[in-house]
C-alpha cells in the first residue's frame, strides 16, 4: 500500500459515523502519514578540527566524522537547498 492509498482509505474512513475512539485511531493514523519537511544543510569546514552545520552551527569535531545528518537539528547534510555539496 502507498503513502496515498492510506491518505485516500483514511479520508474514506472519516466519512460516516466513527465512534470517539475510532476517530482518535483515525486521527493518529492520518499524522502518521504526514511526510516531515526536512531541512538541508552541509558542513562547513572552520578549522581547529571543527565543521558547523550550515543551518543551526552545531559543531562537529574532525575525529568524530561528519555525519549525514546534524545530531543537533536533524537537518540532512547533502548540501541540497542551494548550498554545494
């Protein structure tokens, strides 16, 4: 099943009359399936052994290795959203 066969079946579903707990299951489900906007960013190099996320300047150290997402604010570093990778 896709992401919209199980928007479309819960819309579906929401029509009628679903008891009180129903429509919590229904609700819970439906945000479930609602798809994040994620941020994007890279690392920028400073020096000293440290890189900073792009977005939120979380400092990372050279020994741990730049990782493919910010421990600080989740944001994706594959230099998307105009920045070069």
């Amino acid at each position: 099943m896709t992401r919209e066969e199980a928007k479309d079946i819960i819309k579906r579903m929401y029509k009628g009359n679903p008891t009180p707990i129903q429509l919590k299951a229904l609700e819970i489900a439906y945000v479930a399936l609602q798809e994040p906007e994620r941020k994007h960013g890279k690392w920028k190099d400073y020096g000293n052994y440290f890189s900073q996320c792009s977005l939120c300047r979380y400092p990372v150290n050279y020994f741990w290795g730049k990782t493919k997402f910010c421990p600080n604010c989740g944001a994706i570093m594959d230099g998307k959203n105009g920045e070069p990778k």
